[in-house]
C-alpha cells in the first residue's frame, strides 16, 4: 500500500514538473490577448500526466493456481470417483459414468 502511494504521488509530481515545463514556455499566438492557451495547455498536461502517472503505479500482482478442473472432486474413472458419485447420485450408472438428472436427461458425473 505504502508503495503504490510512493508510486502515485511520484507520478503525479513528475507530471506536474512536466506540466510546468511545458507552460513555462513562451508560447507565440496569432491573435491578441492569446495567452490562455498556454494555462489551459498546462492544465490538460498536468491532467493527462497525472491519469498516466496513477496508471503506471499500479500494483502488478499475478496469482497463478493450478487448475486440476475438479476442484475438491476425484478425478473420473478412480475408485474414489466411483464411490463419490455412487453416494451422490441414486441413478449412477457405473458402467457408463452417467446419472439421470432432474431434467430427464443423462449426465456424466464429475
């Protein structure tokens, strides 16, 4: 936490001395009275360095599980297996690893 604040606020105070830069320099413009482009150049840098800055701080964590894809559940076709959907389905058809649904229809165990 501490971290990605360090990281925030070094964005947003790197995009403000870019923002500064950039407003710090003369700007010539064609009609007279001009030089609010300048402030508003100035504000949209600062604004743009600053979604950036927060960004890029962002905390990079990936969190990688192994997926054994039945989650707590014996793998088909072991004696464990067998046992589990015996007890968990009466209409468990051993030979074919099917049991009949609510629906009418047959289901492979998993």
């Amino acid at each position: 936490m501490v971290r990605s604040f360090r990281n925030t606020c070094s964005g947003l105070i790197a995009a403000g001395a870019l923002a500064a830069v950039l407003t710090a320099a003369p700007v010539e413009t064609a009609e007279a009275g001009g030089g609010g482009g300048a402030a508003a150049a100035g504000v949209i840098g600062f604004a743009t360095g600053a979604i950036v800055g927060g960004a890029l701080a962002q905390p990079r964590t990936v969190t990688i599980y192994e997926d054994t894809g039945y989650r707590g559940r014996p793998a088909p076709w072991s004696p464990a297996w067998y046992a589990y959907c015996d007890a968990r389905y009466r209409s468990f058809n051993p030979d074919t690893g099917m049991f009949v649904g609510y629906d009418g229809r047959y289901h492979f165990c998993r």
